[in-house]
C-alpha cells in the first residue's frame, strides 16, 4: 500500500476498533497512499473554523503536495492515524518526527514528535480527539518517541482540553500568539486513571444504548406466530414497552401495514424515523443484508438471537468474526450471536426483547448469563416466589451475550457499576476473555456492590462459540483472584440465586457471630453444625419449643437483633400442628416487624415445608407501608449502597468533568422503592443454603471493609532495579527466552535483596569435603537430580552433617541408595536454621496477569495443591493475607505448641519477589523453593528464574475491542 521509499512495512497490529464516549464505535488505523480520495472528501466536510485552528490561518482546500504528505508515510518518523466509521474519516492525528530547533528528524537518537489533529465537526465532543491521542502515543512510545509537542491557537479550547485532560506530565507556554504543549508519553497514575474513566463512561454508554432504546425494529418477524422473531414481538409488545416498536419481514405482502398490532415494514429501511436498536432474528446468511441495511439507517446496536455461528465449527467462526467487523464498520455493537435477548424492568422502559413469556418482575438485581439455557433457568428461578428461595425481590437488567462476540461481561460490568437501579450484579460465566481487564472492573464494582459469579466450563474448554484468549492458570488460581477482587465465587447457579437475593434483600453482617433461634431443636443444630463447617462463629441454639407463638419468634427476634454479640440471625421454622398453632401470614409479620424494628443485621429464614411461609414474608413486605408497621432507628444502607453520601458537584471534580475518574454509584433510589426496614426476608429451604449465602455475605463485608485501606506496595532502599534492568538485557540479548544460571539467578535476585545460600557442586567425595570447608559445618546434602529434588521423603537429602566423616559416610549412602554422582547430581550447602519450609513462586500469565503463590513446601501444596494467590504488585496487606489464607498456616504461627516462625521476614521476602516482577515484565517466572522460615529470619534455599520479552499488556495500552 506504500511506496518503496518507506521504511517499514504496514503496521496492521496499529488498526483496532474503539468505543467512543457516546457508545458508538470507529475503527482506528493508520493512513496510506490509498486514503487520498478518503482525505479530500474529509477535508471538505470540516467547517473553515476547524481548517484555521488546524492551520493558523484560511485552508480551503488541501493541495496535491498536501494529499501526497499527508497520506504518504515511513510509520517511523512521520505516522498518520485516522478514525474511521464505514469507509469513511472523521477524524485524523500525525505526528512528525523533530529534532533540536523543531527541525524534522531521524533515528532514535530524536525522541520528541510534533502531533497535531484535525476532526470532522459532526463528531467533535465524541471523544475521537481523545482515543486518536491515546494510540498516536502508544504508536510513538514503540517507535522510541518519548516526547509529544502542540501547537494550539488560544480560541481552540477544546484541542487544548484533549491535552491537558490526558493526564500526562506536561509543559505549558505561551510564545507569539500561540500555545505551545509538552508532555511525556508515559503512562502515569493519572493518565491511566483518565483512560480507565473514558473507558467506563463509554463501554456503559454502549450499553446503556442496547438496554434503554427509544425505539425497537424486530427484524425476522415470520408471518405465522410461533417462530422466534414473533416471538419476540410479542414479548416486547406484552412487556409494555414504553418505546417506539416496528415489525420487519422483507417477506410481507405488499400492503401489510401492522403484524399483531404493530407497524411492520419489509426493511428496515422503510421506517420513517430512528430505530435505536435492531433485534435480529433471521438465518444466519441473511443477517449480512440486514447489518448492511441496519447500518445505512444509523442503528446504534443490535441483538443477534440468529444461531449458526462459532457454535458451529470453523465457518460459522469465519461468519461471525465477519458479522462483527460489519456491525463496528457503521458504529453498532452487538449482543451475540446466538443470544437469547435482553430484559430492562425500569418503569420508563419496560424492555423484554427477549424470548422470556413474561416479563420479569422488577427488583434491584442485575443478571448476566453466557448461556441461555442458564439464562433462563436463573430468570425462572428469580420470577417464581416458590420452589426454594422465593420474595418480591427481582430484575433491574438482563443480558444474555450468547457466543459473546462483542458486548461481554466487563461491559455489563461497566454499566451496572453506576447504574442507580442494580444494586446487585449476578453473572453466570463459561469463559473471561479478558481475565485481567475483568479482575479490574471486579474490583471497582464490588467496593460499590456485590457481585456474585458462578463459573461454567471449571474443568475443561468453554464453548466453542467464544473466543478466549489461552491463560497458563488452573481454574483454582483464577478463582482465588476473583475472590481477592472482591467477586462473591459460587459453584451452582443455585447457590448464585440464594446468594444474590441475601444481598440484594439484607444488610451486610459486621462479622462472622450468627445467632439461631426457632422451634425445632433438631434444625438449629443442623444450622449450628452448618455455620461451624463454613467458618461462622455460631451461638449455641436457642430453642423456643413446637408451641411457640408468632409473639415469642417476635420476642426472640428481637432480642437477638439487640445483642451485641451478634452480627447476624438464623430463625429456623417448622410446621406447627393443634389448636393455637401460629400461622404462616402471623409468623412472617412477626418476624418482618421485629426486624424492621432493628434493620441493621441481616435476618434469614429456614422453613421446613411451610406451605406458604416463604410467600407470607415476601407478601408481609411489599412496596406498600404495612398498616400498623413499627418504625425502629435509622436503618443500615443496603448492601448495593453506600453508608456515606455521594459527593455534591463541588466537592471535588466538576460534574460535567466527562474524564474524572467515575465515583461509586449514589444511592439513589425510585420513587416507588420500598422504604427502608421493609426489606423481604430471604427464606431458604435448607439450613445448609441459608448459612452459604450468609457465608458468603460476612466474607464480603469483611473485603469491604479490607479495600478501605489496601495498603502499599513498600520502598526498600537496599533495591538496586536499574542494575538489575542492566543485567536483564544483557542475559536477554542471548536470546528469546532462558532460564538462568544459578550464579545469574542469585545476582539478580541479591538486586532486590533475596539473598540465596550458596550450594557448591560435589561431583566426588573430596569435592564434597573441599565445599564443606569452604562454607563451614554444619552442612547438607543434596541430590539435584529432577527425580529428587525437592523430595527429601525420598532420601535424597542428608541433614546436620557435623563433620568431614559423617559428611563422606552419607555421600556414599546416597550413591549406594540412588547412583552414581553424574545420575545424583550432588551438592553442598551450609545449615539453614530449622522451620517451616514454604515455597513463593511468581509467574507472568498471559491473559491474568503476574500472579504471587505461596504455600508450603511438600504434599500441602503439590498433593493437596494448598496454594494461595495475589495479583502482582502485592501490597503489605495483601502479603499478610496471602501468608494466613492457606489451611496449612496454624504450622507458621505455633500449632500444638511449635513454635511460632517469622512470618513478618517471610511476607518482606514475597513483598520483593513482587517487586521484582513488577518493575521487570522480562521475569516471566519466579520460584523460591524451599524457603525455610525460621523463628528469626527466612532462608532461600532453592531458586530458579527465567527470562522471555515481556508479553503484550492491553491494559496499559491505549483503549480498543478485542479484535477479530
């Protein structure tokens, strides 16, 4: 595409597709000689305004040597981008290589550019200036551009708001009427802290889009009922949508004006008015011409229920990565294929463009599914108030993404972070495409609300529809990042329902102390032994006796609220039989106005065939004020809401400041929200999945109240990271990717003060001796031998050696036991002080990321894989935790009175091997094994690392859509 004057090939890895801030989308790329009829005609739909603020002065039209400069490029020292919607620019940015004195330049020795954009007037506050900006740098650092420079005329404020937002480190001056703009190209906390918040605003908007659509066309509408467009239709029509709905059936006859009472049409074409969302329900070959015919009437989304597609082998992938590039070339995105639709219950809405009979009733809970098997088993299991978990309690959103291809689960999260109507978010999920962009917005989302996953396809591929980058981690490790994210990790879908109705109906439990009371002494031992098997601290039962009264289950409530030894209530029921026997609608308003008396811990209920007890609680607290309904303190906020109040406008950023990072969401409610002290009381039909759920509940706020203070990342003054990043080029300059040398392993690792004990080879016994001498007895042996090491319950290792002779006596046991030396691979090293022998290991996933592991050496970790796990960079609490979230950990701190070892040195050694990988992306692999932790101080005894380039990091790189 080029000519043979440039100096590089075309950089095809530069294209990427991009939300912009309004929800749509536009493709960046760069320019060529081929875009020159695509520059002129751009050229010529930008105002005279624009042309002078781009040029300083009058540019009417671009000349041919300006075509021939602007679109001939080395993708070196002179790159053009453009965004592109179609085939058409509506925006560019190039930079231009310059040296000392502003004069154009060569060669990395000139690391300062000049940028300039210029975007079409009908885009302009889209954010295009703002994506452009992010990947002309990306495309600059990796051409060893370290320095961009602007020239901007004063009027032209909003050019230079795009580069004073960036949050780059910049330089301002003001010299012959116009401003002139330096600033480094390295990402900072701000600049990833702006680039974070664009992306939120626009990932939320694109979705928001697809869920609040002004009007709706349903494409694929057969002209007999019962197929899936009609059906649709009808959902849509019977929901009570709020919007504009059309019918569409290139079929039709001509004529047919209305298709079960709604305006159809044969394309969409021939709607007179915007269509803001398209569902499509045709066979997959003719979904091309809809797209096309979609794209020409500016729809701004679609949902693909069509099947037919990855889900089907290598063709219908072929017709799917197509089905997206088409949508993204007019700024659509899409939900699916091979979706079973969406569902939003807001009153202003009422959308279920879905093949759901019924409209969902409408709640506080969002619900993404991968699966719409799955999907509908969730939404069935919510609607119904019978058959386990039951209340009023139900739908905010609903989302069915299908194969996946565009709209994912992290865009669901984007939008439901700030969305005032979710206060819960539930997904079920068969893969994470993007396992490190979804660990962070997990962990946004849930220091605002809970989110409960469940994980599919645990232990094997996912589904075929889904393209999912591989991650080199076992399904365990990913769960126990999720976990430290803050995601509420559940295994069935049932355990995802009890659990997100605790949270979306009841406060969050202050601790782990649970109070049991009720009328049969059997269940509330079986919920004692319930919550001691899921780490709760239960008070013995209190047993109220087969003839309690809804007085006395009220009594009692009450006073287990008022304990302060307490954090949470388990009232357990059963069916009472004679005469006076309390009834279910007395019990549930018993139980409802004791705890509306004191709503500040959660109550659940475990009802043992009670026919309608579980309907009576949900009842007893409806959106209405209940008659006579005791009014008790100012209640604790809800687990979606936060205890404090969102910040005015001018408490901080201003509030139309569209690249601030986003704040939590308010805790505003609906006009017709129930008040506060009326929640539903969740009732379960087993103690067992009671307790999980509030298991699950007190974990969480105990992370809540953990993310408050993270900690940081320390400072040792004793790191050496440049000698360290001399050393890591000079190895990697060998080759691709090595494992070091022992002697290399231990220099680098000295750089961030891991100090290895030396062990010296012993390849005969007189080398044995000579290496005991120079380091000193007591001493040990060891086989090296891959079958050995590490494996001192084979024999392979000799301890305590005191002297030369018992030194010679166990070389020749082990070679009598186990070979010869070349097999054994003996060698020499000096007494460790006794402990308990750990292992740290560091490894750099390509999908999730640097990932510490700690556990102890032996059977608990490689037999019953007793390993814990945190994103890198770990932080001081983060190191902490890691250190006592193994089940093995009593046998650090003491067990059956050992004695305690110095797990501060320990957490200091997993704080620096974290650094190490942090500072340096090249060390792709850690492990220090083993590290013996003594009662003062740790020694390594063991440590191997390796080198490879650093893989590709998409979060620290500009915004895009996962390609296809």
């Amino acid at each position: 595409m080029q000519t043979s004057s440039d100096r590089h090939e075309y950089p095809a890895h530069w294209e990427a597709d991009v939300v912009l801030r309004d929800g749509g989308t536009a493709r960046i790329r760069p320019i060529t000689a081929d875009d020159a009829e695509r520059l002129v005609s751009f050229y010529e739909q930008v105002s005279d305004e624009s042309k002078y603020y781009r040029f300083f002065a009058p540019y009417p039209r671009l000349s041919a040597k300006d075509v021939h400069r602007f679109t001939h490029h080395d993708f070196v020292d002179r790159v053009g981008l453009a965004a592109t919607v179609g085939d058409d620019f509506i925006g560019t940015v190039r930079y231009d290589r310059i040296g000392a004195g502003g004069r154009p330049a060569t060669g990395a020795e000139a690391d300062e550019a000049e940028v300039a954009f210029l975007v079409q007037d009908a885009h302009q506050g889209r954010g295009v200036a703002s994506a452009l900006l992010e990947h002309i740098a990306a495309v600059a650092r990796e051409r060893g551009i370290r320095r961009f420079a602007a020239e901007v005329l004063p009027a032209n404020t909003k050019m230079i708001k795009v580069f004073t937002d960036a949050g780059y480190t910049q330089k301002r001056s003001f010299e012959d009427g116009v401003v002139r703009l330096e600033f480094g190209l390295e990402p900072t906390d701000r600049s990833l802290a702006v680039q974070y918040a664009r992306e939120q605003r626009a990932e939320a908007r694109s979705v928001q889009r697809l869920l609040a659509p002004g009007a709706v066309a349903v494409i694929g509408t057969g002209r007999t009922p019962g197929g899936v467009g009609r059906s649709i239709l009808g959902n849509i029509r019977d929901g009570g949508f709020t919007g504009r709905l059309y019918a569409v059936n290139g079929a039709l006859p001509e004529g047919q004006k209305e298709l079960d009472g709604v305006p159809a049409f044969r394309s969409v074409r021939d709607i007179d008015g915007p269509v803001d969302v398209a569902v499509v329900a045709v066979p997959a070959e003719r979904v091309p011409e809809v797209v096309a015919e979609c794209g020409e009437h500016d729809v701004q989304g679609l949902v693909v229920v069509s099947a037919g597609y990855a889900e089907s082998g290598p063709e219908g992938r072929d017709r799917q990565r197509a089905l997206v590039r088409q949508a993204r070339s007019h700024g659509m995105r899409i939900i699916g294929p091979n979706s079973f639709g969406v569902i939003n219950t807001a009153p202003e809405v009422r959308l279920n463009a879905s093949l759901a009979p019924e409209m969902p009733r409408a709640g506080r809970i969002g619900l993404f599914a991968q699966s719409g098997a799955i999907g509908v088993a969730l939404l069935s299991r919510l609607h119904r108030r019978g058959g386990g978990v039951t209340g009023v309690t139900g739908l905010s959103t609903f989302v069915s993404s299908g194969n996946r291809a565009d709209v994912s689960g992290n865009d669901v999260l984007q939008y439901w972070y700030e969305d005032a109507d979710t206060d819960v978010a539930l997904m079920y999920l068969e893969s994470i495409g993007n396992p490190r962009k979804f660990t962070r917005l997990a962990r946004r989302t849930a220091a605002a609300k809970p989110l409960v996953v469940v994980q599919g396809a645990r232990h094997g591929a996912g589904p075929r529809g889904h393209a999912v980058r591989a991650t080199q981690l076992p399904h365990a490790t990913v769960s126990a990042l999720l976990r430290q994210a803050g995601v509420i990790r559940v295994d069935t879908i049932t355990d995802l329902v009890d659990a997100g109705l605790l949270l979306a109906r009841q406060p969050l439990p202050a601790g782990p102390r649970v109070a049991i009371l009720g009328n049969s002494e059997s269940l509330g031992l079986l919920t004692y032994d319930a919550c001691l098997a899921e780490g709760l601290r239960p008070h013995p039962p209190q047993d109220l006796t087969t003839a309690a009264s809804a007085a006395d289950f009220h009594a009692a409530l009450s006073r287990a609220l008022a304990d302060d030894s307490s954090d949470a209530v388990v009232v357990t029921a059963i069916p009472s039989v004679g005469e006076g026997s309390v009834g279910d609608a007395a019990l549930a308003e018993a139980l409802r106005s004791a705890a509306a008396e004191r709503p500040t811990k959660p109550v659940l209920v475990v009802h043992v065939e009670l026919g309608g007890l579980a309907e009576a609680l949900s009842a007893a607290t409806s959106t209405a004020p209940q008659p006579g309904a005791a009014s008790g303190p100012d209640p604790a906020p809800r687990t979606g809401e936060r205890a404090e109040p969102r910040p005015a406008a001018d408490e901080g950023a201003p509030a139309d400041d569209e690249d601030a990072p986003a704040p939590p969401p308010g805790d505003a409610r609906p006009d017709d929200a129930p008040p506060e002290g009326t929640h539903p009381l969740p009732a379960y039909p087993a103690a067992e999945r009671a307790v999980r759920a509030l298991a699950q509940a007190v974990a969480y706020g105990q992370w809540r109240r953990d993310a408050a203070d993270p900690g940081k990342v320390p400072e040792y003054e004793d790191i050496d990271e440049r000698g360290a990043a001399t050393l890591i080029d000079g190895l990697l300059a060998r080759g691709q990717g090595l494992s070091l040398t022992t002697d290399a392993t231990c220099e680098l690792l000295a750089a961030y003060g891991v100090h290895v004990h030396r062990a010296l080879p012993a390849p005969t016994p007189d080398a044995a001796a000579e290496a005991a001498r120079a380091l000193g007895h007591p001493v040990a042996l060891k086989a090296t031998a891959p079958h050995l090491r590490h494996r001192a319950d084979l024999g392979g290792v000799r301890l305590d050696l005191a002297d030369e002779e018992q030194l010679r006596r166990a070389y020749a046991e082990l070679t009598e036991l186990f070979g010869s030396p070349e097999e054994l691979r003996p060698v020499v090293q000096r007494m460790a002080p006794r402990g308990v022998d750990t292992v740290v290991r560091a490894v750099i996933d390509p999908a999730a990321g640097a990932v510490l592991s700690f556990g102890l050496a032996g059977a608990a970790s490689q037999l019953l894989g007793d390993m814990a796990h945190r994103l890198i960079p770990v932080t001081d609490r983060d190191a902490t935790s890691l250190v006592r979230s193994i089940r093995t950990a009593p046998l650090l701190f003491g067990w059956r009175g050992s004695a305690p070892v110095d797990t501060p040195a320990l957490e200091e050694l997993m704080l620096r091997v974290s650094r190490l990988v942090h500072d340096h992306p090249e060390v792709v692999a850690v492990t220090l094994e083993p590290v013996v932790v003594a009662p003062h101080g740790v020694s390594v005894l063991g440590a191997s690392v390796r080198l490879a380039p650093p893989p590709a990091r998409d979060d620290l790189g500009p915004r895009t859509l996962p390609a296809y």
